[in-house]
C-alpha cells in the first residue's frame, strides 16, 4: 500500500488550466472519487498520477517518494480504463499476463498469479477465451484482473464503467468495491456519475474548472454541500435566493424557512438548498411552501418525483408513489430546518 498525497498540482493547455493548484491526500488503502462534469481536471489529475501526463507545477508522492519526475512504468501503479483496452487477438490468461511480462516474472509465478486475480473476478475457467467472446462485464473484469495482478500500491480508475448498462454498472461497482477492501489497495476513482460515486467511495472529491470545491465522505457531501454547484451536482437540489430576517429565519419566494445553522457571514441575501426527498407534504399544520401546484408527475417505482411551481419557481419534491396526486392539484410542503443548508 501507499499513500498518495498531491501538492499544489498543476497542468496547463495553452491559456486554459486544466487542473488549479490542487492539494489532496488518499490514505494507504483508501478508496478516492474524483467527481466532476466533463472538463473539470479529474481526468487530467488521475493521468498525471499515472506519470502519463507531466504536471506544470505541484508535486506528487507516494509515501515519503516524490513520483514527478518518474517515468510510468517505475511508479507501480495500475490504470484501469474506460475502454479497457484489451488485446484483441490474446486470450483472458495472456492479457492478464501482459504486466508480468514486462516485469520478467518466472513463468511458474505468472501462472500463480494469473490464477489468483481471475479468481479474484469470477473468471476461472474463462482463460483461452478472447475479448470478443466476452460480454461487456466480463471484459471490464479481465481488465481489472491485468491491473490488480501486477500488485500494484495505487490503483487508478478511468470511468471504467461507461461502456456498460445501468444494471451491469450497480453489480460491477460493488464488485469492484468489494475486490479493493479485500485487497486493501489505495484507490483513486475518476467518474461523472454522483450514484456510482455514492456507492462505492470512501471519500469523494467534487472538482469544477480545475478546482476542488469539497472533500468529504459520501453522507457528508450529499447532505452537507458548501456551494451551489455541490448541490446541484451531487444528486437532485432546490437551490432558491433568500434573505436572513429576525431570528434567523429566511425569507424566500417559495416561503420563509428556519435554518439549523446560519454562518456569522451569512447576513442579507443568501442561497439555500435542500432535497427534493426532503419535502414533506403538510396537508394540515404548519408549512413553509404554500400553494405549491404539480406541474408534472414521474412515476420512479417506490416514489414518484414531482416538478411543483410556487410564486413562478419550479421545485423538484418525491412522494410515496401510493399518495395519489396528479398535475394540476396544489400541496403544501415542509422542509426540516435540518435539511436545510445554506450555500455559497
């Protein structure tokens, strides 16, 4: 294992930076999501940690070893890619091989070790065929059996699972997790997708435009964003402008709301965000949102997701899909003080 710890990384493409001056630390066999929109550096970061891209500035260690200078084979890392990159004309066992060519292994221990990743991924017996003979799942597993075979002390992940359907992903993922705790290896996770991220992270890192706008776990990060951009990026948000008034409260165009924590430097107008799940309907007592009329209804399984319109402002609530409601009726909501965050 190895801790992975960057310092004031940056790479820059022309006039445009691609990634600003990051700092970040990974633990020895902590698992690292880079989460952003396309654009935002994550890739960028991950291939310079890789050494395939030299950074314009910053550090990179591995340990008490600055890597930046080092050429990528020395590093002892391991990428698995979007694409997975498989040779098409070698069998599952040679392309698990390749790493432990060129690392000039005995042939004894690359069969011992080949058996043991395919293994690992619930490929036994899969070993003479090719790439096209295998599913899209089968394939991501023989590339993560090439990475994991080598040992690596930091594995790295390229949206490894872009190229598959919604339901191969959520069984992929877990089986990609389950593989790192055993393995105990320190993991650096690049994707655009916030569920997947969710899922499978120790600690995620929310970039925008070079930066890095939050670290945090994966509970943390949801429901305690810092800016807008979090919120809105990290899942569903209502995001409305508003004003702190007496006692904290907070006076908005959907309604007046009381907020657990105000920052000292939150006085005058301000942003507050919270969770569509976190709309409660208030069909009698008190509520904060008023007047609310369904502008449309999605039926998503245990709950259906609505648009609602207040005063001119669409927001986004779930209710139990036994609740009957249709578009066109007007509900009251409540929102926890909470549930309820004020962001920059």
């Amino acid at each position: 294992m190895s801790r992975l710890k960057l310092k004031g990384l940056t790479r820059k493409y022309g006039a445009f930076t691609a990634v600003d001056n990051i700092d970040l630390e990974v633990g020895d066999g902590e698992f690292v999501t880079l989460l952003g929109p396309s654009g935002c550096g994550k890739t960028t970061t991950l291939r310079m940690v890789a050494g395939f891209i030299a950074p314009d500035g910053g550090e990179i260690w591995f340990d008490d070893r600055c890597m930046t200078e080092v050429p990528p084979h020395k590093r002892n890392t391991a990428m698995v890619f979007q694409s997975y990159a498989l040779f098409p004309h070698m069998s599952v066992a040679q392309n698990v091989a390749f790493g432990l060519k060129m690392r000039n292994l005995s042939a004894a221990e690359q069969a011992k070790r080949i058996e043991e990743a395919l293994e690992m991924v619930s490929l036994r017996g899969l070993e003479a065929r090719r790439p096209g003979q295998l599913s899209g799942g089968q394939q991501q597993r023989v590339a993560l059996a090439r990475a994991i075979v080598t040992r690596p002390d930091i594995l790295l992940f390229d949206e490894p699972l872009s190229n598959l359907d919604a339901k191969l992903r959520e069984k992929v993922r877990l089986e990609i997790r389950e593989l790192q705790k055993r393995l105990d290896i320190t993991t650096l996770y690049v994707t655009h997708d916030q569920a997947e991220a969710l899922a499978i992270s120790d600690r995620i890192v929310v970039m925008n435009g070079g930066h890095i706008e939050q670290i945090g776990d994966p509970a943390s990060i949801y429901r305690s964003p810092r800016s807008a951009f979090v919120a809105d990026f990290l899942g569903a948000a209502n995001i409305v402008e508003g004003h702190v008034g007496d006692g904290g409260l907070v006076d908005t165009a959907v309604g007046r709301f009381a907020v657990a924590e105000v920052p000292a430097a939150a006085n005058g107008a301000v942003k507050l965000s919270w969770r569509p799940e976190d709309m409660k309907l208030a069909a009698t007592g008190p509520a904060n949102i008023r007047d609310a009329t369904v502008r449309s209804v999605v039926f998503r399984g245990n709950f259906v997701e609505l648009v609602v319109e207040v005063a001119g402002h669409p927001l986004r609530a779930q209710m139990d899909s036994d609740l009957p409601v249709a578009e066109g009726d007007t509900l009251s909501f409540t929102v926890a003080a909470n549930r309820i965050r004020i962001v920059a």
